[in-house]
C-alpha cells in the first residue's frame, strides 16, 4: 500500500476494556504530536465516555465498531465494564465474529498501519487482506508477558523460569497458566497470545520501560524471535477538572509532604466485604492519612454503598484523617501530589507504572492473573513491599505493618528513595521512547510503501 509519509494514518484497535484502550489512547495522543493521524476503533458502549470526558481531538477520530447481535451479548455487555463473567468468552466470540465488520471499516478508511490487542489476532488477517501492515500493542509488561511465554513453549514444562528472584509458587503459576487455557471461539488465549506476539509486523509494542523491566524485554524478545520496543509508562495526564478534584487536592495540600497513602484496587477487581473490612481496620491501625477509592460492581452500584461494607464507626473513628471515595478518583492526580508517600495497589500494570512514574513507593496486595508477577518485580526492584497472605488471606497486622514501613518508618527510606530516583528517570525518557515508536512506525509504513513500486 502506498502511504502519504508526511501523514501516516494508524487504526488503533485495543481490546474492550477500560484498562486497555486508556493505554491506547494515550498512545494516540502521543502519535498524534508526531505528526500521525489516528482512528481509534472500538465498541460504542466503550467510546461513549471518550466522547464525553475528552475535548474533541483533530488528529483522532473515533470509529464505532458494531458487533453482531447475540441475545446474551446486549450492546450495554460490548464491553468488560460490569459484564458478569460467564460472558467473557462470548463477548470474545462476538468480536472474533465482527471481523468483516472490521474490514469494512479498513477499507474505507485505509489506514496505513493497524495496531490491535493480542485477543484479536485475526485484526492482522484482516489488514494483510487489504495490503496493510499490522503491528501488536501489549498493554501488560515484559515481566509477566516473559513468564507467560517461557511455560507455553517450554517442552520441558518442568523448567524454571530463568529469573530466580521472580519464580512462583507451583499454585500461582498454575493459575497463570489457567489463564493462558481458557479458550473462546476456540482458540486458546495461549494461542493468540503467541501468534500475536509472533506475527506482529517486525516488532512488538509494549507499555513498559527499559528502566523497569530491561532484562525481562530482551529475554521476551529471544523467546517469541520478535523485537519489543517499549513504548514508556503512558501515564495519563489528568484532564478533569470537576468539584470533586478540586475538594480533594484541597485535602491533600493541608497534609504533610509523603505523609499519604493513596488506595485503590483498579477498575475491574472488586473487593469482598471480608476484604475490604480487614483493609480498613489496616488503614485504622496504620495511623497514617489516607485516600481510599472503594468501587462496587455494576450489579451492586446503586444498591451497596460504602457504608454497607465499612466497619461499624469507621469513618468516625478516622475523621480527618482518611477520604474514602465510592467509583472513582483523579488518580494520575492523586499520584503526582506531594503529599501522597504511598500507593496500596492491586498491582495492575497500569497502575504499578502510574506510581513509578511518580516515584511512589508502592504497598502490594496482588488479587489475580499477572498481578503477584508485578508485585514480585516491585520488591524485587526495591520499589515497596508486599503484604503478606495468611492462609491465602489479608490480615490488618500485616497491612498496618507494611504501610508504615513504606511510608514512614526508617526500614523504608531505602524504598522511598528508589522510587523517587526512578521517577525521576523514567519522566525524563518519555520522549525518547515516543521518539523512537514513531520511528519504527514510520520506518515500516516506509518500507511496505517502497516494496508497491
């Protein structure tokens, strides 16, 4: 296909969820100033708030991808958010099934380049059909991707994995490779992964930084015989600006520098009421302030609320001292504020990358899939602590004892020191990892444009 190289159009095609097309779109947004002209596709049900939320953008337009009808799969379900469980593997089916859809859409738009999630390699088949060259974004890091890949091709399954320090217990690595098990449509998330990874047009995107996970992205490169170029942590600038901010960075600037620890468990992990009931009687105990974001699933939204799931007397007994939020906070926000010393995390990708890039040490309590893989990395990189499970299970001793260590105690300057020093590092190399993504970019647009003459 020949390309206009003074403005490369790409298709961004991430998977449909909320902690996937914000990386995708903050890599729009970063293209975007490189002179790229972006369509960024996906779902109604999950453009609806980027219409809303965000000023309209010149140099990316949004397309609506329409899936098929199903009559378990209403269109309010095109999307991760609140989907009860038992869909996920139509909702892959249905979008497996919105490949000629998909095709339409290339074809009159004509991009020169695609770049889609692992979930939908047939996004590759389909631009190849039209002359366009496809490239693979992983939204997950090097680490788990690595860990991941090695125990699906080994034939020795009974070989380690070769980082000592990361290793899992048999338990967790059997839950991991569950993961890679389970199938839609019949195909095995193993094997799109591995084909997506494998056939990604000369390289592979990756939200990551070779100041985190170096060793981990030249081991994944050997492995899939493919070239991983980081693409930096992708941090979301914060663009809201409503009453609700204002009153909470008001409540911050009337605490101590480093003095807060600031806790949320994603978008898409729910709390149990035992959990979140021994978290707040760490918090409690911690005697440290706090911003706490408790979210509810989309069954419960509405009809539970935070005092439904609270101890008794908690938030009179914190007072002043802690903010507890229900659904949502500005955390890019939150996070660069100099109050903030800590950040109890779930350990999702985005967010370990959102507290590093602040240099926030981070207070780890992994809940599922490649979440103890980062909490593993951040100890190992003395970048917080973990909490430790007690019978698979959080205990308010332990997440007391290690919030204090992490945010005030002596034990924990070391931490906080390298997580200062790595922030600083990692804003200092964002653009040259942007730098280097719209080379590769253009490079490949270039060389397919010259093999049409």
């Amino acid at each position: 296909m020949a390309a206009t190289l003074e403005k490369i159009s790409i298709l961004m095609f991430p998977w449909l969820a909320h902690g996937h097309i914000s990386p995708y779109l903050e890599l729009a947004k970063n293209l975007t100033q490189k002179n790229f002209q972006v369509f960024f596709c996906s779902t109604p049900v999950n453009l609806k708030p980027i219409r809303e939320n965000y000023e309209p953008m010149s140099s990316i337009q949004l397309v609506d991808l329409q899936l098929p009808p199903m009559d378990q799969l209403p269109p309010q379900f095109h999307t991760t958010k609140d989907l009860p469980p038992h869909l996920m593997s139509t909702l892959k089916t249905a979008l497996d099934m919105a490949k000629p859809e998909f095709s339409r859409i290339l074809m009159t738009l004509k991009p020169d380049i695609v770049i889609f999630y692992y979930l939908q390699p047939w996004a590759k088949d389909a631009a190849e059909e039209q002359g366009i060259q496809a490239v693979t974004f992983m939204t997950v890091g090097a680490v788990s991707s690595s860990f991941l890949v090695h125990y699906s091709i080994m034939d020795d399954r009974r070989k380690e994995f070769p980082f000592q320090e990361i290793n899992f217990p048999e338990t967790e690595r059997r839950e991991m490779m569950k993961f890679m098990h389970d199938s839609a449509n019949g195909k095995t998330n193993g094997e799109r992964y591995l084909e997506s990874f494998r056939r990604s047009a000369g390289f592979v995107l990756m939200k990551t930084s070779r100041e985190i996970e170096g060793k981990y992205i030249d081991y994944l490169s050997g492995l899939v015989q493919n070239e991983i170029v980081p693409v930096g942590p992708l941090v979301q600038e914060p663009e809201y600006k409503d009453e609700d901010s204002v009153m909470i960075m008001n409540w911050l600037s009337d605490k101590e520098p480093s003095s807060v620890a600031y806790v949320s468990f994603g978008s898409e992990y729910f709390l149990s009421k035992e959990e979140v009931e021994e978290i707040a009687h760490g918090l409690e105990l911690s005697k440290v302030s706090f911003i706490w974001v408790v979210r509810f699933h989309g069954g419960d939204r509405g009809r539970t609320t935070i005092h439904d799931v609270l101890p008794e007397g908690f938030l009179r007994r914190i007072g002043e001292r802690g903010m507890v939020l229900e659904g949502w906070a500005p955390q890019a926000k939150i996070l660069s504020h100099g109050s903030i010393g800590g950040f109890v995390s779930h350990c999702g990708w985005s967010s370990i990358l959102e507290g590093m890039m602040f240099g926030v040490p981070i207070i780890a309590m992994p809940m599922q899939l490649d979440q103890p893989l980062n909490a593993k990395l951040v100890v190992e990189g003395y970048l917080g602590s973990q909490v430790p499970r007690n019978n698979g299970k959080f205990k308010r001793e332990e997440v007391a004892s290690v919030i204090n260590e992490v945010v005030v105690a002596k034990q924990g300057e070391k931490v906080r020191l390298r997580a200062k020093e790595l922030g600083k590092k990692m804003r200092e190399k964002r653009g040259e990892e942007i730098d280097l993504v719209a080379k590769k970019i253009s490079q490949l647009v270039k060389d397919e444009s010259s093999q049409d003459y």
